[in-house]
C-alpha cells in the first residue's frame, strides 16, 4: 500500500488504471521512478508533477549515470495491472506486477517509489506526469537485482 497518496491524485487513480487498461487514452501509463529524498512527506504530498517533484531542493531521482542499468518504468495496459473492484469491501484495489531493475548500479540510495499517470507516453514530459502515490522503498543499489513488490498500489474505499 502507498505510503500516501498525492493530493493532486485523491480520488482519480482507480480512474487512471482503468483508463490505462483500457488504452484510453492511447499510449497513457503509470510510470515508476525511483527517488532519493529528505523532504518531508507533507512537503512532497503538495507537488502536483513529477517535474516539481525533481525540482524540490531535498530530492532527486536516480539516473542510469550515477546508478547504472537505472530506468523508469512503464505500467501500460499490457503490464498486466489489475483492478479489483471488491463489493464485499466496498473498495477498488490497484495492483501491479514485481518491479524489477536488474543489475542496479552502486550510487544514490533510494528511499521512495513514485508511481504517477502519464496520458502519453510517446509525447509527454516530466511537468505533464501527475505524481499519484509514494511507496516508502529504502534501499542501497550494490550492482545486484532490485525488486520491488508493490502489492496494491492503491485502494479506494
């Protein structure tokens, strides 16, 4: 579960998944990026895109120059995300697959996972992605494999 939720994203990410699963619109996806950050979680909560995210003076996203084999990843309709709407809860669950970067370099540790919705992946930028949730994620890349299990990403209830 996320550790929170953007406030920008309340109430829209069970929407953005079922749009994304249903291709609609085209090329629309959750993107995974991996960050290094001090600030606090009241402060990043407040960012309405992951450009102003990577702007904040106390974070950073890793690159593949300072830990190789780094990218983000893409959560398209072919990912294989589920959404659950569960009646006898009364919620909707998001779930995705394992994230896995293989051989991640040494260099930034990692703190947090941002997953956030991007409507176009093949014409969009960092200041048109909307940051949805936050996943607490502390780890020291040493070269080995780095997976991330992020069972339901999102509940609505």
């Amino acid at each position: 579960m996320a550790d929170f939720v953007y406030n920008i994203a309340k109430g829209h990410v069970a929407e953005y998944g079922t749009r994304i699963n249903a291709n609609d619109p085209t090329n629309s996806a959750f993107i995974v990026e991996a960050i290094n950050s001090s600030a606090t979680d009241a402060t990043l909560r407040d960012l309405d895109t992951f450009a102003a995210i990577e702007s904040d003076a106390n974070t950073a996203e890793l690159t593949s120059g300072t830990n190789a084999n780094y990218a983000r990843k893409t959560i398209t309709d072919a990912s294989g995300m589920t959404v659950t709407t569960d009646d006898t809860n009364d919620r909707v669950d998001l779930d995705i697959a394992d994230q896995t970067w293989t051989a991640l370099g040494a260099g930034t540790a990692i703190t947090d996972l941002v997953i956030g919705y991007d409507s176009d992946t093949t014409g969009g930028t960092d200041s048109g992605i909307v940051p949805c949730t936050q996943h607490d994620f502390p780890i020291t890349p040493d070269g080995s494999d780095v997976t991330a299990t992020v069972n339901v990403f999102y509940r609505a209830s």
